[in-house]
C-alpha cells in the first residue's frame, strides 16, 4: 500500500496484479516501438525533403537550358552569341551534375549515379516498412547515355558528327578544356567549328538554329521524366505524413491504455 501510495502506481510489479503487470509491460514495450517508428518517418521525411530539394534545383537549370536553346535558335543571333549560349548550357549540365553528387543524407548518396532504393522502417512490426526509389537525375539520366545526339545532326558538310550530344568521357575534349577529369554523370557536349569536339584551333560552335531548336525538345523530354520523378517524391511524402498521424494517434491511444 505504501508503494502504491509513493508512485501513485496500481501496479508496480508482477505480484499486484500478474495479468495486468504482463499487459502493462506489452503496451510499454509497443509504445517504445511506435515512438522510434515515428522518429524513423521524420527522418525519412528529411531524407525526401533533401531529394525534393535537389530535384527543385535541377529543374531550374533545365527551365533556364531551354530558356537559353530556345533564344539560340533564333536566326538574329550570330554565331559567336551561340557560342557564349553553348557554354552556359554546358555550364548548367554541369551544375545538375553537381546537385546531383551532393545530395546526401547522413553520409549516403541520395542521388548516385544509378537509381538508389531505400526502405524506411515505419512502424513497429517487421513488415511495417515503406520502400522508395530515388531516381538519380545527372545529365546522363535526363538526356540519354554517351553519345546521344541532342540535335538532330543538321549540318550536312560534317556527316557524322552530332553537333550538339552526351559525353562522359575526357572533359578535355569540351568547351572547358581546363578541366582534364573524367565526368561519369555525362556531359553536354558542342562540337566545335565543324570538328570533332574542340580538336583544332577554331573557337565556335558549330551548332546553327535547327540544332538548339531540337535540343528544346530534348530539353523538354528532360523536363517531363524530372517531373515525373517530383510527382513521385510527393506520393511517398503523403504516404509519410499519413503514416505520422496514424503513428502519433496509435502512440496516445497505447499511453493511455498502459495508463489506465
């Protein structure tokens, strides 16, 4: 009686009431569990609130490309302006790449360079779990693998040369030639003044009007699957926040019923 009296307990041990106290004890036990399954989903939350802000940055980039293309296909320009265009095009590519490598969450790579599943344990049985794919999102994702022809190869004189494409090979071979490392996330390439990529002393890009009018369209085809990666990363975040409110309600009813 003393004790009951000193923790305002009904029960505080096996030998009050042995049924209630093995109740008592599952409900606690189911409590804990339920508390870290709720942290789990914050964490998860934060882990797509990172993706989602990545994915919002890369599309940017790619409303800002073909805001770009769209203005060098425009036959008022010279060349020399669509050169200065070509280099901020492949200068965003780069930058997509660069968000790309760093998001990161708790030291792991969000967006690597091939699609990264995760399952979050979101409640406390063994198969209370909520598995997502993050798609990764550099310019090889978007655009196509090495070697894709953005556009549409229109300059007759220099069959077989795309004008405009993906590479991941030696950055030396680009406009930005002081770099000499490998990009394995791709690259927007230009090929220069008729020839293969930067080889030569011409400065130009060879790409006319046609050319960055098909690569709006690529632009645009890279648009659409980032927006149906966004679309995705919303569907689990509902899918989170739904499971947070059910988490925090089955928390309080098992307090209580533990209480009582």
């Amino acid at each position: 009686s003393r004790l009951k009296l000193s923790t305002g307990f009904k029960i505080n041990n096996a030998e009050d009431d042995a049924a209630g106290f093995a109740i008592a004890t599952k409900l606690k036990s189911r409590v804990a569990g339920l508390e870290q399954a709720l942290q789990n989903v914050s964490d998860a939350k934060s882990v797509l609130d990172v993706v989602e802000g990545s994915y919002g940055s890369i599309m940017d980039n790619l409303i800002e490309m073909k805001s770009l293309s769209t203005q060098a296909a425009n036959d008022t320009l010279s060349q020399t302006e669509r050169t200065y265009i070509a280099k901020q095009i492949q200068a965003l590519g780069n930058d997509i790449n660069g968000i790309a490598d760093s998001a990161t969450f708790n030291g792991i790579d969000l967006l690597a360079t091939s699609d990264t599943s995760l399952t979050f344990q979101v409640g406390e049985g063994t198969d209370d779990t909520l598995s997502v794919t993050l798609s990764t999102v550099d310019v090889l994702a978007l655009f196509g693998a090495d070697g894709t022809d953005l556009s549409g190869d229109s300059d007759s004189s220099n069959a077989g040369v795309n004008d405009i494409e993906v590479d991941d090979g030696d950055l030396t071979t680009h406009l930005s030639t002081a770099n000499t490392d490998d990009d394995d996330r791709g690259e927007i390439e230009f090929t220069i003044a008729g020839t293969s990529a930067g080889e030569g002393t011409a400065t130009e890009v060879d790409a006319q009007a046609t050319d960055f009018n098909t690569f709006t369209t690529k632009v645009d085809a890279a648009i659409g699957t980032l927006n149906g990666y966004m679309n995705q990363v919303g569907i689990d975040q509902r899918s989170l926040s739904n499971k947070e409110v059910n988490l925090s309600e089955a928390i309080t009813s098992n307090s209580a019923a533990r209480s009582r």
